[in-house]
C-alpha cells in the first residue's frame, strides 16, 4: 500500500481506509448476495486528496 501511495502522492491522492458503515440495504438486489459475509469483513479503502502541508 506505501508503494501505491507514493505512486498516487506524486499526483496529490492518497488511498485511505474507509470506515464509513456498509449499508445493510437487503431491498436492493446487487445479485452478489452469496458473497456479502466477505465484504463485511474486507478492508475497504478510498481515495481523496491529500491535506495541504505548510512548508
């Protein structure tokens, strides 16, 4: 993942991990219901910009 994050630094990103709550929406069919109980416990990541530094 740091090799990841230097190669997305360079443009300003970094990939963060994503604690946000998976939604728990069983009225929406994603047709991938056989692999829900691998996704709660997957790490799940984002990527945002990176914060502004003051030098």
């Amino acid at each position: 993942m740091r090799l990841i994050n230097a190669l997305f630094g360079l443009f300003g990103y970094e990939w963060v991990l994503d604690e946000t709550p998976i939604p728990d929406d069983k009225h929406h069919f994603t047709g991938a219901e056989e692999y829900d109980h691998l996704n709660a416990h997957t790490p799940r990541y984002i990527l945002r910009k990176q914060p502004k530094s003051d030098f």
